[in-house]
C-alpha cells in the first residue's frame, strides 16, 4: 500500500469514527465512538486529538481499561512530543 492511500485510508477512517461520534445514542455507542476515533488519532500521531477522544470514552465507560491504559499513552505521546 502506498502512503498516499494509507494516508486517505487514515483519514476516512477519522471521519467515519466522527460521524459515529455524532449518531451515537447510547453511552455504550460513544464510548466505542470515541475509543475508535482516538485510535485513528494514535495513528495519525495527533496525541492532543487522542488524549481528548479517550477523555471523552472514558466519561461513557469509566471502567474500561484499555481505554484508561490507551488514555495513559496518549497523554505520556503528547508530553514527549509537544506541538
């Protein structure tokens, strides 16, 4: 695969997980909304975006864990790497 289409594919894959964000009704349905999309921030190495995202999953489901861990990761990305 070319970087052109795994850039492109990263990208539809940012506004699919937005768009479920937005349509989500249930906590359960946003929590796995907001999981997704910060795992597509993760890829893209937006670790602000992602740190936000798994914030967010988190307020739908305190008790996931690997939410919580992926949280922890985004925020110790984010430090290493700053803007």
């Amino acid at each position: 695969m070319s970087v052109f289409k795994a850039c492109a594919l990263m990208v539809r894959f940012t506004v699919l997980f937005a768009s479920a964000v937005e349509t989500a009704k249930t906590k359960e349905e946003k929590h796995k909304a907001y999981h997704n999309l910060g795992n597509t921030f993760m890829l893209e190495k937006n670790y602000a975006g992602a740190v936000d995202a798994y914030k967010n999953a988190l307020r739908n489901n305190p008790s996931d864990d690997e939410t919580r861990y992926n949280y922890a990761l985004a925020k110790k990305k984010q430090k290493e790497n700053p803007p």
